[in-house]
C-alpha cells in the first residue's frame, strides 16, 4: 500500500497524560496547512587538503512542527502563546486502519501569528518546538469529536482606548525567541527555554477624516503609550501599552484609502 497521503487527511490534537496514549485528548480544530519538521543539524566537516567535505556529522536533532489553523478554541492560544508552557503531547493524527502519524513531546509556541480580516474567519500560524517526535499511538479511549466551527472577524473585539468598529483587519504576532538546550548523552534536548519576547502588530482601519488619522497619530507623542486590547469571545489575547511604528496610507485610484497602523506592544499584558 502507498504511504502517500492526501492533505486533506491529517487532524490535529493534544493532549495531556504522563504517556502519549493516555490522559484527556482535545482536537484543536480546522488546520489549513501542516508542515511537521525534523531538523538533524548536520555538522559539516570542511577543510583544506580536500575540495568536497570531509564528513557529515550528525548533530542537535530539533523537532518542529508549523501548523496553520482556524481559530476555533480560544484558550489555546490564550494559555501557550507566551513560550512559557505548552501542552505535554500534540499529535499528527493520519485517520486509517491502523492510524498513522506522528507525536510530539512538550511543544512550546515559538512564533504565533493570531490575524483577523472583514468578512474571514479568524487564523492562527504557530511555529511549535518540540523535545522529540515518535510514531502516533492511539489513545485508550479513542480519539474525540473534531471541532468545525471557527470563529470569524465579528467575534473579535478591538480596543485602541475605545471600542474600535471600523477597522479592515489587525493582526499580531508573538516571538517568544526559544532556546533549544541539548542532551550531550543522546543528541537530543533536554529543555527548551523562553528568552525575551517580541510582540508586534498591525491594524488596518478607516478614519471619518484626516483629522482623525492626525488624533491617532498625536499618540506617538514622546511621553504617549497607549492601550491596544484584542479580544475573541471576549477573552484577551492582547491587553498591553503600545507604539505606533510608521504609519502609512496608501491606495490607487480604484482603492478605498484604508489607514495602516503597525504598532509594537511592550509585551502580551
């Protein structure tokens, strides 16, 4: 039989048991691209006397996984987002008879991008870390329901001081700047740790006027930071003083002139 898959077979889940197989599992929803990794940091061996390598060592293997995802459960993000923690097991989950896939162990968010757009669903890329990766096992008491419905633009809330009601998308994102801490006796890791985090933004709105654009734009005064609040269901993602960057409005002749404010957050609260 082919091992060859479609892309429209795999499923995501985590879960959170002492072993991969057991504790409570939760499917984390609709995924619209997948990419898991395994990086074996080949150590190449250059030098003179010789035009080609001399050897390929194998170094610091370093598990990833990229995931692309509708936004369908709002803790997820809320709760892992800061690199701090995350969830003990994720899973590549391959439907079949037998399952196929893959498990990763301890996966923390590297990178997480949460964007909101008029008239789209909500998504969310997450670039995860993750201590090693084995074959998939199937959970004793099966594999749970899959969720479907994400949530969209009109479930989020955004807060620049107060309630915004005209804006085109925002967007954030959250470099948590990970630290992989290898296992000399394996060549595997041990630990992977957060260092200083990195939080940036854009929104995209309307303004009633220029004179409005110029109001916003006055709160890059010296002595001026300001509060941007992002909520979906009415759970923060964001909740933190902020700058704008370099504001910008383009447009053609065939475009609405929608204003850019790219904006860096002193962090995530």
């Amino acid at each position: 039989m082919s091992s060859i898959f479609g892309g429209y077979e795999p499923l995501i889940y985590t879960s959170d048991g002492g072993t991969k197989n057991n504790g409570a599992f939760t499917n984390r929803g609709v995924a619209t691209r997948i990419n898991p990794i395994l990086d074996p940091g080949n150590i190449e061996i250059d030098g003179s006397g010789r035009r080609g390598l001399y050897d390929i060592l194998l170094g610091m293997r370093e598990p990833q996984f990229t995931l692309d995802m509708l936004f369908t459960d709002k803790t997820f993000i809320s709760t892992f987002q800061d690199g701090l923690t995350g969830p003990p097991w994720l899973h590549y989950r391959i439907p079949g008879t037998p399952d196929s896939g893959l498990t990763f162990e301890a996966p923390k968010m590297n990178r997480v991008s949460v964007e909101s757009r008029h008239n789209e669903a909500i998504m969310a890329t997450i670039e995860f870390w993750a201590k090693t990766v084995s074959a998939i096992a199937v959970p004793g008491a099966g594999w749970p329901s899959v969720v479907s419905t994400p949530y969209r633009w009109s479930d989020s809330d955004l807060t620049i001081g107060i309630l915004q009601t005209e804006w085109w998308s925002w967007r954030y994102e959250v470099n948590n700047n990970l630290q992989r801490l290898g296992n000399v006796a394996d060549g595997g890791t041990r630990d992977i740790k957060a260092r200083n985090r990195r939080v940036t933004g854009t929104i995209i709105k309307d303004c009633s006027s220029y004179a409005e654009y110029i109001a916003l734009a006055d709160l890059g005064a010296e002595a001026a930071k300001f509060n941007i609040t992002i909520e979906v269901d009415s759970l923060p993602l964001l909740n933190a003083d902020c700058r704008w960057g370099r504001l910008e409005a383009p447009s053609g002749p065939t475009d609405l002139i929608a204003k850019r404010f790219p904006f860096v957050a002193k962090d995530l609260t």
